[in-house]
C-alpha cells in the first residue's frame, strides 16, 4: 500500500507537485467510463476534507472532470481515494478510526439496528423489504418509506488459532496491493488488479479465496458486516478454516487501518486476524436489504453493550 504523504495535522497544505502527479497517476488507471462526475466543490470539502486549493492542485495534475469554473464536478472514488492517500480528515479516515478503535477495544456485544429507505419513493402500496439473515436468507418486512427492519446483538470473538505458515504466505502476496475504492464494474477484476495493484477488500478476499483453493487450502469468501459505532457498514472478506475454526482475514482493510486509521502494525499486523471486527451473513456479495428486488439504501447504527446482552445475540463468525 502507498505510504500517505499527508496527514490530518497537515490537511490544510497542499502536498508537493511530485506527490500529486504520483497519486493521479494510480487514479488516472481507473477507466474513464467507470467515473460519474456528481461531487462539486462544497462536496469535496464536506465528504472528503478536500479544500479548494487542493481540489485546484489535484485538478491540475490531471484528475478528471467535467464542466468549467464553479460548474465544475469531479467523481467520488477519485477524491474518496485522495483523501484516503493524502491523509485527510474525512468520511473514510473517520470511518477507518472507528473500525480501528472496535478491533482493539472490542466490546462484549454490539446491539445493531438495520434501517432501509425506498428506493424508489412515490410507488403505491407499502413498502416491501427483503432483509439478509445470518443464514444468508431472506426475512420479508413491510414498512413505510423509511424504516427500521432488524435488531441483532453480536458478540465478537477476539482469539483465533494462528494461522499456518501457508495462509500467511498467501497473505503477503498481496503486500503490495494498495487499498483503493474502486466501483463495482473492476472491483471483482482480479487482471485489474494485478495489473494496477490497486483492490478494494472484496475483490482482494476473492483472490485469496481462488488462489487458496488452487493451493489446496481450505478457505470461503464472507460478506456481512464490519461492527464499530457508531455505524456498522457491510463489507467482504476471506475465511480460512484453522483447527475446525473459520479465521477470517483481511489484509487490506489491516494495512488501510494501519495507514489511516491510528492501528498500531506492532499490535495487528496485516497478516493478523482482525475477526472482532467482523459478523458473517453469506457466502456470497448480495443486498443487505432489497426492496422489490432492487438495491435499498441502508444504514446500520450500533451501539456498544457493555453489561449482560441478552440471550438473542450471535457470534462474529
């Protein structure tokens, strides 16, 4: 993973032009017609702590966009990824701090909550929801436009056996993959990947999975969610089965935390296991909630439980 040249101490500075030209070039790798040029300035600031004479200095060493003048508008995973890699304050990095605050401070339980909103507002009748179980099924819910669908309590495992030497060799092959937010038409593209060293974790899990099972290794793609307050997000991941034990890894979002989000590589390194972290709902990447068969917005606020959780709770595995 490129090592960030910035800081959030220093996000007000813009980076040196060597710097920038460097970065654009990773990001000028994404096809051009995978961009959707939606962010205006006053979004760049707000979403990506992106201030106008860093959004002028990106825009000058070559990051696309279309429009001229105040009209201008630039895409989300282009400056979601500047962000990222220039160390500034904003939805990711926070977002990145909480994640590495719940894996070394790991709660006995989380209460989380799944909230969904229409899709498509306006429709006749009410609502109707499709809800992703830890089976990997799906619970039907009506309910109005907005509304709070499922309540589950997870109760993250914090030991896991070692994993063998094998797994963790697999593991730094992909050492030098940096972790970037990519959309969804490249990021499943493992000769995309290879070719840009450049993976989100689904499609990195994907990898490890497929490369395992080529070496003989007993493993399994994951999607479910990543548990931190104070919002749980879905996410993927790789299993490799230890001791009778399905560990989950991911050495991506490990180096991302380590790079970005104040985890200590001393304490968890990116061949660690960060399964605290993690809450298993299928075997394969699908909808959390669906709405007719169409992709729902969905939010899931979580809120840590500290004394005695009930008995209604699941594992993280």
């Amino acid at each position: 993973m490129a090592t960030p040249v910035g800081s959030p101490a220093r996000q007000q500075q813009v980076p040196e032009p060597a710097a920038l030209d460097a970065l654009v070039r990773r990001l000028r790798q994404l096809p051009d017609r995978q961009r959707r040029f939606a962010v205006t300035a006053t979004g760049a600031r707000r979403q990506h702590g992106i201030r106008p004479e860093l959004l002028a200095a990106l825009t000058a060493a070559g990051v696309p966009y279309v429009g001229e003048g105040d009209d201008r508008l630039h895409d989300a995973y282009d400056l979601g990824n500047a962000a990222l890699h220039l160390g500034l304050v904003s939805v990711q990095s926070r977002s990145m701090r909480s994640w590495a605050r719940a894996l070394t401070t790991a709660a006995p339980a989380y209460r989380l909550e799944v909230v969904a909103g229409c899709p498509v507002p306006g429709h006749p009748g009410p609502c109707g929801y499709g809800v992703l179980t830890a089976r990997g099924r799906r619970a039907a819910e009506g309910g109005p436009v907005d509304a709070r669908l499922a309540e589950l309590v997870v109760r993250p495992v914090r030991e896991w056996p070692e994993l063998p030497t094998k797994v963790r060799e697999l593991l730094h092959e992909v050492g030098d993959i940096g972790f970037f937010l990519l959309p969804e038409a490249v990021r499943w593209d493992q000769a995309f990947m290879w070719r840009t060293r450049m993976a989100d974790c689904g499609g990195a899990a994907a990898w490890l999975v497929s490369e395992g099972e080529r070496r003989g290794l007993r493993t399994r793609f994951s999607f479910g969610v990543l548990v931190a307050q104070p919002y749980s997000t879905p996410h993927c991941w790789a299993e490799f089965l230890v001791d009778g034990v399905w560990v989950p890894v991911d050495p991506l979002l490990v180096r991302a935390l380590n790079d970005w989000g104040g985890l200590d590589a001393r304490d968890v390194p990116p061949d660690g296991r960060p399964g605290a972290l993690f809450h298993r709902l299928s075997a394969r990447f699908t909808k959390v909630v669906s709405h007719a068969g169409v992709w729902a917005p969905v939010s899931i606020p979580t809120e840590r439980l500290d004394g005695d959780a009930g008995a209604d709770g699941a594992g993280a595995g």
